[in-house]
C-alpha cells in the first residue's frame, strides 16, 4: 500500500511501514503514533504465527478474525493514523485562518492574503478528499488493500503445499478442495466492510473541514463586498460634495461678474442714489443665493444629489 497524503509519505506492507523523511517536523507526530501501535502490534503477531503454523487444523481467516476482534488490520491502524493525522492537520489550519480573518477583517490586503492561503487549503483538502472517494468507489482498490488478510492466505497456502500428499485420489481431492477453500475466502467481505467504515469516516470529516473552508471563504467575499459597497458610497458622498461646490463656486461667480460690471468706471445715474449700495449688494447675494438653491433643487429633482 502507497500512502501518499499531504506531508506522510509511507510504503505499508501487512508488517512494516516504510516512511520517507520520518524526521521532519510534520511527520513526527505520525511516528510517535506508529511507534506505540507497533508496540501492540508484536504480540498479536506472534499470535497470528503460532496460528497459521499449526499443521494439525488449517484456520480459516473467519476463525483468525475472531481472535482478534474488534481490532483493525496492521495496514488499516496505519491508514487510520494517516488520515487521522492529516485530517486534524487541515483541519487546525482551517481554524487557524478562519481565526485570522476575523482578526484583521479591517484590512482588505491581508483578507484577500488569507482568501489566497484558503483557497490553496481548499485544494489539498479536495485532493485527500477526493482520492478518499475515488478508493470509496472501487471495491476492488479495497480488496486489494487488505495487505494482512493477504499474508494469511499466502502462508496458509504455502503451509498447504508443502504438506506431503498422499497417493491416495481421495487424499488429492482433499487437499485440492482445503487450497480452493484458502482461495475462495481470499476476498473477505468483512475486511473490506472495516475499510470502508473507516474511509467514510475520515471522509465525513474532510467534507466538513471543506463546507467550513467554503463557509470561511464565502464570509471573506461578503465582507470584500460589504468593503466595496462603503468605499462606493463614499465615493458618492465625494461626487455629491465636489457637485454642491461646484454650483456654489457658480453662484459666487455669478456675483463677482456683477460686481465687475457695477466696479466699470462709466456714467451711471445709480451712483447718485443714497443707499444705492447696500441695495445693490443685498439684490445680487440674493439672486446668488436663490440661483444656488434652484439649482440644488434641480440636481435633487434628477437625483443627482440625496439627502
């Protein structure tokens, strides 16, 4: 079995396992686990030789089973801690990120730094996922895995053949029929049942790790659109700002130029009027304010400007 699964990278026979870089950082914590479940593994294998090497009664792998109940094959424990290991892996850095996001929900750089590091979490999530259903969807993969129920058979069949034949026909016939029986129970179906429980399982829970890293992801773009959406209304509010100024700078235009024109050094009878003054000016800033108000209420009425 070839066990390929984000940072554990192992070769798993039915007695030993064979990892590469067994002394990096991330691999550590699957060793010390391997290390207590060989420890337990040693005594159930001298079991299971003492078993096999009887030549008086050969035992069927059901009868082998039940020595052993409820206890997974070596290269099952194996997988199981592979997964185990790697599922909590992904799914701490999930935590970890989502953690992070809500801490600096503030700073939109950092957000999409973080959308990026979840969206490539994602894909290794679904690359263990999917290989998990891919395994899941080909009983014959699962057949094939189950490396101990193997080692029993070939060691049993071998324990067959070398046994000395009788001349008899009906001696031959026996033992034909003990090797067929060997054969026929070589695919058990209780094996393959344990491996699928035990794929549906991690498999459940790399689901839910991803449904978390959509759910992260998905509260990132809301709150990158909810960050949109203020930065365009104050946009807006600038553009509503820039617009007023602009009528008021036309208003107070409009006023200058009448003042210029009143300040031309040419006859007016006007001039010779007491008060004419202050007349003047409170007629123009009037107008100027009146003329501002329309146009106010114009830009309104388009609704150009909103309160």
């Amino acid at each position: 079995m070839v066990v390929n699964l984000e940072f554990i990278r192992a070769i798993v026979t039915a007695e030993e396992v064979l990892l590469l870089d067994p002394l990096c950082q991330e691999v550590l914590t699957f060793v010390d686990q391997l290390r207590q479940q060989l420890a337990h593994r040693s005594t159930s294998k001298h079991v299971a030789d003492q078993m096999v090497s009887q030549d008086s009664e050969m035992l069927s792998p059901t009868e082998t089973d039940e020595g052993s109940e409820g206890k997974l094959p070596f290269e099952f424990q194996v997988l199981e801690i592979a997964l185990e290991i790697v599922c909590t892996y992904l799914d701490s850095s999930v935590a970890e990120l989502e953690r992070a996001v809500i801490v600096s929900i503030k700073n939109l750089e950092q957000v999409r730094s973080l959308k990026s590091n979840l969206t490539q979490l994602l894909s290794r999530v679904l690359k263990v996922r999917d290989e998990i259903e891919h395994l899941l969807d080909d009983n014959v993969n699962m057949t094939q895995l189950c490396l101990t129920r193997k080692l029993i058979q070939n060691q049993q069949y071998e324990a067959l053949s070398g046994e000395e034949a009788p001349n008899s026909i009906i001696s031959t016939a026996s033992h034909s029929s003990r090797i067929g029986s060997v054969v026929s129970n070589y695919l058990n179906e209780k094996d393959v049942e344990d491996l699928e429980m035990l794929l549906e399982a991690y498999f459940v829970q790399l689901d839910g790790t991803r449904n978390k890293i959509l759910s992260v992801r998905e509260y990132i773009d809301d709150t990158e659109d909810y960050g949109k959406i203020r930065l365009d209304n104050q946009r807006n509010e600038l553009i509503q700002l820039k617009l007023i100024l602009a009528i008021a700078s036309l208003a107070i235009t409009v006023e200058i130029v009448m003042a210029g024109i009143f300040s031309l050094n040419i006859h007016c009878t006007l001039y010779h009027i007491h008060g004419i003054f202050g007349l003047t000016v409170g007629i123009m800033t009037a107008s100027c304010v009146l003329l501002f108000i329309i146009l106010i209420g114009y830009a309104r009425w388009k609704k150009l400007l909103w309160s």
